[in-house]
C-alpha cells in the first residue's frame, strides 16, 4: 500500500520491522493497544482461572494498513461473526452520505461555518453487554500471551458496538459541551 509492504499478522510485523531496522509497525501496534488498555477494555483473570460458562470465546487480529501520509496503523478487531448475539441489537442509525450532502449545501447557502469532529476509539468509550472473552495474543506483550481476558468495551467486530456507542453517546457531557460552544460561536450568540 503506498509502496509499504503491509503484514497480515503481528507476528509478520514485528518481522518486517527487523528487516527494515525500523519500528513503525511496533509503534502502531503499541498504539493501538496503549488506547484499548487506557479505557480498561479487558478485566484479566488470573492465571488458571476461567470464564463462566456463559461467556463465549471470539477470536481476534490486528487489522493493518497504511494511512496516505505513510503513518502505518494498526487495529485490532474481534470476530464477532463467531458469537451468538441473538439477544443484541445490532441496529444503528448511521446518517447517509446523501443527507450529510445536503446539510452541507444548506448551510454554506445559509452563510454558515460546517465542523466535523472525530472521537479517537470511540466504541471503546461504551460498555458491552455481550458476554466475551478473549486469549491474549503477541500484541499484548510477551509476559501476558496465553491470559484470558473478559471483554468489557465494546470493540470493532462486536456486533452491538455501534449500537452501544450511539446509546452512550448523549451520556458524554463533556462531548455535547464542546458541540455546544460550538454552536454558539457559529450563530454569534453568547
């Protein structure tokens, strides 16, 4: 991608960082993971202790790629098509692009400023209902491969993420607070 070779496996990263004598793809991983850590989405259990039976184990990888700036990223994503999540709703408003379209022309008709935002790992601000578990791979560090790790955010993958996330969303005062100050700097009111 951009002329970057991309690895399919943390394994194969690490490895292509030996040979290129760099560490962009441990960087990215380091990322990655120093996000999902810093909003405690996994509670570890001790070792030789298991989850309940009601729990269900799904798979997971980092997913790679390479940003246009030639930033390499890292994502790790969970293989909820294994689970059963009949009891979750998956459904999630999402705006089409048709409808940002047109907003978009109202307002600039309007003489007015448009704003976009983006919450960095935004699904991880939410809590998952799923019940899930994971086996800690390479990317957690090689002192904690082979712990199992109870799943408390919701992650990319899960299908009740986006569903999750939007239930959460108007919960964030400090997010509407920010959208607020913005508005009222658009319409000049105070």
């Amino acid at each position: 991608m951009f002329g970057i070779p991309v690895p399919r496996t943390v394994k194969e990263a690490l490895e292509m960082d030996k040979q290129n004598g760099d560490h962009k793809w441990a960087k990215a991983i380091q990322k990655e993971m120093q996000g999902i850590l810093d909003h405690d989405t996994f509670k570890f259990l001790p070792p030789c202790e298991e989850p309940s039976a009601n729990y269900q184990f799904a798979p997971f990888w980092m997913v790679f790629t390479v940003k246009p700036d030639l930033r390499c990223k890292a994502r790790l994503v969970i293989g909820g098509q294994v689970l059963d999540s009949s009891e979750h709703s998956g459904y999630s408003l999402v705006a089409k692009l048709m409808s940002i379209r047109l907003l978009n022309m109202i307002a600039k008709s309007q003489g007015l400023e448009c704003l976009a935002g983006d919450v960095g790992n935004a699904y991880l601000n939410a809590s998952t209902r799923q019940k899930v578990y994971i086996k800690c791979g390479l990317e957690f560090g090689p002192n904690m491969v082979g712990q199992l790790g109870i799943v408390t955010k919701c992650l990319c993958g899960l299908k009740s993420s986006g569903n999750r996330w939007h239930a959460t969303l108007p919960t964030h005062s400090t997010v509407w607070a920010l959208l607020r100050q913005d508005l009222i700097r658009i319409s000049g009111t105070s």
